[in-house]
C-alpha cells in the first residue's frame, strides 16, 4: 500500500478520476464529501467551538493537573475528518473514489469509546472461566475523594487496596507483611474497574470488581469460594486504605483525617456486595461487564445525557442514584469542559486490570471451562473489525462502490 501527502495524490486524482464533482473549484480533490461519514457528536462540537479560548486561559494549570489534555482534545477536534488522514478505496471497475478518514480513538470520543467498549469487553470475557461471578463496588467517602485528585493516576493505592481487601477475605487474614502470591493458600481471580465520577459529573473515586466464586490453589486447581462477608469486607477495605493512605501522604497530614474517618464511618467504607444477576439490572455477566467497560471507555458524559447547547450554556439531566429522583442542570461551557477534563486519565493509564488467576502471567489446569470458547473467540475478534462493525451495526458494507456496487480496494493512506 502506498503512502503519500494530499498533495501527491492530488496529482494521481486528475489523471484518474474523471467525475469533475469530486473536485473544488481550484482543481483539488474534495475530502469531505467524499467519504463514509462518522459524526464525533455535541462533546466534539462544544470542544470546537470553545478550545482555544479555554486552553489559552488555563494552560498553565491544565499542563501539570492534566497534561494530556490539549492533545486529547485536538485529537477528539479532528476525529474522522482529513487532518488525521484516510484510507483511499477506490473502485476498480468505474475508479471512483471514497475516503475513510481515521478516527482519533481518544479517550475524549463517545463515537471511538464505542468501538473501545466492544474490544475490552471481549478480552474480558475470553479470560472469564464459565462460572457464577460476584459484582463488589468499593466506594472512597465523599469527605476523602479530594486526596486522591491529584496522585490517582500517579500511585496504584487504590487498586492495592482494594486487591489486599479481597486476598486477605479469601485467605481468612491480613498479611501484615508483603509477601509474594505463591506465599499465598489460595488465588481468586477478579477484574478491577476505576470510575471516577457519579452521574452529576462529580468526582467520586470508587472501583468496582469483578469477581469469580471461585479460588485457586497452589496447583492450579479451582476450588468454589462464594460467601463474601459484607461486615469484614467494609471494615477491611477502610483499614487497609487508610493504612496506606498514612503511610503515602505521611502520618503528621494524614493522622488527623484518618481518626476523623474511623469515628465517622464505625462500620467500615461503603462496600456493595451482589450477585451478578441476583437484584441487580443484569441479566448475564456480559451485559455486567458491557456496562463497566462502558465508563472505562468514554467520556465521563454521555451524549445522550446532554439536553441542550446554545453556544453559551450546556444543559444535561441525569437521575440520582438514591432515589433516581430526575435532575437538569444548566453549566457554562467552560465549567462544563473543566468538569469533563477533570475525570480525563493520563496517557497509558491502565483504568481496567485483572488479578489472580485472571492474571495474564497466571495459568489455569487444562480442563476449565470458558465463557467464550478459543473458537467463537476468534471469530468474536473478526467482528470487532470496522468493517465488520459497520456491517454487524448498520447493515451496510462500507467499501461497496456507491456507483456500481463493486468491491472497492485500498491502494493509498493519505496524510
């Protein structure tokens, strides 16, 4: 395949496509119109149109708290039109041409998040041993979230926490001193999920889990485990936290904060603890997985949620997670970019990892069972391609020739 600037293939354009529509009045191929079109949706547009102000106010703070920002941002800007380039199919029966401009796949993008969703949720699932999974969410109190503004993606207390948590349940204690897995009697094996906000956009740190009810011992042999003590896990995750919360920041500004927490919360952090299909809205542990992957994915908005935009203001709704009391709220755009941006994870940042025996480094013996099969698993694979997402999604084959239905070839990626 053949790579060249707009330019260059300007110049293979006029001595092969013969449709004077395709050009503009100056004699240069037109991009836009010419291409299967992907809308990046209201997010991309409020960015658009407000950026370069935003960014020339507040560089200076943006570039330490979340220095990947403006390149996350222009990347969302440019999401499937020419200045991120395509791919050139043309027709070889009648030469048309169509362009399939790349997408951003930023972390900022509802449309490229989908495609993020469907391909995380599939790893997940090829790794998922076919048994009963728990769903446990382990919530940081609102009063502590803002110590972990600014060092979240910076340590991996958290997930540490919350890994010791569920270690120290299934092998009845708390190892006072870090020792190596194969120290450990027995191996659960669960997936860990960070979300930073709730629905109002809020920062509210929790992390939910995924979690077998099953262990494995020593020889790679799986032994069922499926009572969680609810009691144990609040009260275990609160100490451990805090524990390792004093120790990062330092007992003389921590001490404080911890006793104040102790006396609040006398029966531990908030740990919810349910079956994956048993009085929860799941019905399988796909569409479980299917919704955390969802918000490990995407912006921290959805687009559906956003009522109104009128240049000025953003309007969205959402529905209270206590009481699912309905709410609309009404933000300029520069507070409404800022509250996006404040959930926007560093580059290489893994929101999403899997412990135990569903570790990549862990092997299980050969006879166990899996949710998806190494068979359906590949062809799982082949259905996350574009082309066939597009097909599976819309109905259509994207690189049929508009003209004369033929099979167009890609012969050029264009920059």
């Amino acid at each position: 395949m053949e790579h060249m600037d707009i330019n260059q293939f300007n110049i293979w354009a006029k001595n092969h496509i013969t449709d004077d529509s395709k050009f503009d009045d100056d004699g240069f191929i037109i991009t836009e119109n010419n291409h299967n079109y992907k809308s990046t949706g209201i997010i991309s547009k409020i960015f658009e149109d407000h950026w370069d102000s935003y960014y020339s106010k507040y560089h200076k703070i943006l570039d330490i708290l979340r220095p990947n920002a403006n390149e996350e941002v222009k990347k969302l800007i440019d999401c499937a039109n020419h200045n991120l380039g395509a791919s050139v199919y043309v027709c070889p029966k009648c030469d048309d041409v169509i362009f399939s401009h790349h997408t951003c796949k930023g972390k900022l993008c509802s449309s490229c998040g989908i495609k993020s969703q469907k391909i995380k949720t599939q790893h997940i699932l090829e790794k998922c041993i076919n048994a009963k999974h728990r769903h446990i969410t382990f919530t940081v109190p609102s009063s502590l979230c803002h110590w972990f503004f600014n060092i979240l993606t910076s340590t991996n207390l958290l997930f540490d926490s919350v890994s010791d948590t569920i270690y120290s349940i299934v092998n009845g204690k708390i190892k006072k001193k870090k020792t190596s897995k194969y120290n450990l009697k027995y191996s659960p094996g669960f997936f860990a999920f960070l979300h930073t906000f709730g629905r109002p956009l809020n920062f509210n740190v929790h992390i939910h889990v995924i979690i077998a009810e099953y262990v494995v011992d020593k020889n790679a042999n799986l032994k069922k485990f499926n009572y969680f003590n609810y009691d144990a896990l609040s009260k275990r995750f609160m100490k451990i936290l805090l524990d390792k919360m004093e120790k990062y920041f330092g007992k003389d500004t921590f001490k404080e904060t911890k006793n104040e927490m102790y006396l609040k919360y006398k029966n531990g952090f908030y740990v919810n603890n349910k079956l994956e299909c048993d009085g929860c809205k799941f019905k399988s542990i796909e569409e479980l997985i299917r919704y955390l992957t969802r918000y490990c994915s995407r912006p921290a908005m959805a687009e559906t949620r956003i009522s109104d935009y009128d240049g000025t203001n953003v309007t969205f709704h959402y529905n209270d997670h206590k009481n699912e009391e309905y709410h609309k709220e009404t933000n300029s755009v520069y507070e409404f970019i800022t509250k996006l941006l404040r959930h926007l994870l560093p580059k290489g940042f893994k929101s999403i990892r899997s412990y135990g025996f569903y570790n990549k480094s862990n092997k299980l013996c050969d006879n166990i069972n899996y949710i998806v099969s190494k068979e359906n698993a590949r062809l799982k694979r082949d259905l996350l391609k574009w082309k066939n997402l597009i097909l599976t999604s819309f109905n259509r084959i994207p690189i049929i020739c508009p003209k004369c239905d033929e099979l167009m070839e890609c012969i050029f990626e264009v920059s």
